[in-house]
C-alpha cells in the first residue's frame, strides 16, 4: 500500500474534458487547453515524487480525498457538493498516474472512492492498494457476497 498527500493552495477546477476542438484540411483535431496543460504538469510534477519503482499489476484500489479550503461557512470536515464532479476530477489524475508507471493501465483500478471535503489543509490524498493484497483472491464473484 502506499499512501501521500500532495498540499495544493487551490485545487484547480479544470477537468478532463476541457478540450478544444478544432478542424485543419477537414480533419478534427482534439487538443488541450494551455491551462489544462499547466494543471497536468502540475499534477505530473507531484504526483512523480511518489511513484513506485515498478507499476503495480493487478486489481488495484484507489481512494482519493480532494480537500478544499475550509471557511466560515464550509468548516473543515463537511462534504463539499458544489462543482465539480468527482468523476470528472479523477480522470486526469488517473491519466498522469498511468503515464508515470503507478500501474500498467488504468483500467486496473477495479474499486475507486473518490471524495471531495473541506478542511484546514487544501491539496488531494492518495492511498494506493493490491486489491489482491488486501482482499485476498476472489472466489465465485460479488453476487456470492465477496467483496
């Protein structure tokens, strides 16, 4: 298992799918925004100093906390439900960890929590597991009971 925390001032809003599109000689092309570009640097950067020396083979579990900035009307330790979406968040974070070798593919990662917070501290935790590790191998499947 590994687990880190990457301390962010402000977690950026933008996502994954903020491309642009645009049509040279009749062909579409998708292409990233610069301040896309700047955020998966920026996430690129953080997350390379927690890397494995290996990838991880395997089901893989991911549990992610986005912790946002704490105020007077959203104290530390209560759910943030405004924009954006987890499952937008997660996309681009998961595309790094696979450029940077924390598994082979991101389509390991079988069981995903992905939470988004307000506390003290702003910035993303990470806990990063085997699945076989910690629940042992599957047997009959999830419709028996198993995990």
């Amino acid at each position: 298992m590994m687990q880190f925390f990457i301390p962010l001032r402000k977690i950026p809003t933008v996502t994954q799918q903020e491309h642009r599109i645009s049509t040279t000689g009749g062909k579409k092309r998708i292409h990233d925004t610069a301040e896309l570009r700047t955020v998966r640097q920026l996430f690129r950067d953080h997350l390379a100093r927690h890397r494995p020396e290996a990838p991880m083979g395997g089901p893989v579990e991911l549990f992610v906390v986005w912790c946002y900035p704490a105020t007077k009307t959203h104290p530390a330790g209560t759910w943030k439900t405004t924009k954006p979406d987890t499952d937008n968040l997660i996309k681009l974070v998961k595309d790094e960890m696979t450029r940077l070798g924390f598994w082979l593919d991101d389509a390991q990662v079988c069981m995903e929590l992905n939470a988004k917070c307000y506390d003290r501290i702003s910035g993303v935790s990470f806990r990063i597991q085997s699945m076989a590790e910690r629940f042992g191998p599957m047997e009959g499947g999830a419709a028996d009971g198993n995990p």
